[in-house]
C-alpha cells in the first residue's frame, strides 16, 4: 500500500573513478558487465538519478539515487550536500589518495549540515582488487570511528556487498527517525 511509504535521497559521493556509478548502476538493475562495456552505458552521460523501492526489515523503502557528482560545478556539488537524506562517500581500496578525499568530504559534509546528524556510510569500494589495495580494512573501520559514521567494503564487480550497503543507509536513516 502507499500508505508508510517513505522515500529517502541518497547521494553518492567521492572521487572520481572509485565506482560511485557502478555501484548506482548495480542499484539501478544493470548488470556491472553491461555498465562497464555496453555502449549503451558507455555513450551515456554518466551523472544520473536512480529510484527503487526496497524492502529492508520487513518495511518498503525506496530510494532516490543522486549519482550527480563528478565533473559538475562547485555550485552543483554544493547542491549535492544539502540535497541528501543520506550520504555514501565512496573510495577505492586501491587509492590512498581517494581515501582521503573521502576524509575532506566528510569535513565538508558536517560544515554544510552542521546542526543535522545525517546518515553516512564510508564505503570502501573495488574490495575485490586484493592484489592492488593500498587501505586496508582496519584503516577505512578506524576513519569511520573517527568520523563517526558506518562502515563497509563493497565490490561493485563481483556485487559484494551492494544491496548490504543499501539496506545499511535505509536502517541508518530509520534509526534517527525512530529516536524523534
Ligand atoms: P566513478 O567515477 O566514481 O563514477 O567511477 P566508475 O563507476 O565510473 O568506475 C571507475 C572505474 O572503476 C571503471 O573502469 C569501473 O569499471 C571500475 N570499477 C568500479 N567499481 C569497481 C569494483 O568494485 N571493482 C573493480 N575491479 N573495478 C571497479
Ligand atoms: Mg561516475
């Protein structure tokens, strides 16, 4: 029924190239595979917005999927920081230097929001790149303690870990709004 039904912004944001789209197009249905060598996907621009609804703890959620980040203006991503219900700042397990822009983001995040206490997942992306990593486990588990917020790894490759992500921002959101 319509009736509870609660929809929820989450913004993806962090540097570029640590899969913030294809964790979205993993979200959005897409196979990885297709999103990675389709054409269809390849042609497109990559900035987009994406809706479904979830069931997450025997409740329906959905989710309004803000992958509007990269290669926008400072005024667009300004945007991006008030817009969101829900934040998932995104890194890349193979890239220090992604890892720490996600330390600036989270910085930035409570200056523009600073009196809210927004949901926010640290997330460790390309988990499945054992061989590359450059931040391990117990790194992104000590920057979200310190940041105060959750924390997965996730591989958008081989879906690890996607749909726990998801289901992990909905509860995030769910718990504030319990405790209202
Ligand atoms: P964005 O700039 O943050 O949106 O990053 P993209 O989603 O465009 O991904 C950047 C590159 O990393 C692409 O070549 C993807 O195929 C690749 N990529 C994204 N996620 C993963 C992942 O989990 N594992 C691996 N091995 N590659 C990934
Ligand atoms: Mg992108």
């Amino acid at each position: 029924s319509e009736v509870g039904r609660v929809c929820y912004r989450v913004v993806v944001i962090g540097e570029d190239g640590v899969g913030k789209s294809a964790l979205a197009s993993v979200f959005a249905g897409s196979p990885y595979g297709m999103y990675a060598d389709c054409d269809q996907w390849a042609g497109k621009d990559e900035n987009d917005v994406y809706e479904r609804t979830m069931i997450v703890d025997g409740e329906s959620a959905s989710i309004i999927l803000l992958d509007t980040w990269d290669n926008q203006g400072s005024w667009v991503q300004e945007h991006c920081m008030q817009a969101g219900d829900a934040y998932l700042i995104v890194y890349s397990v193979t890239d220090r230097a992604s890892f720490e822009k996600a330390s600036e983001l989270r910085i930035q995040l409570r200056r523009t929001r600073q009196s809210e206490d927004i949901p926010i997942i640290l997330v460790g992306n390309k988990s499945d790149l054992v061989r590359c990593r450059e931040v391990s486990v117990a790194e992104g588990r000590a920057c979200a303690v310190v940041f105060d917020c959750k924390f997965i790894e996730t591989s958008a490759a081989v879906q690890h870990n996607v749909s726990e992500m998801f289901e992990g921002i909905v509860r995030q959101v769910r718990l504030r709004r319990d405790s209202k």
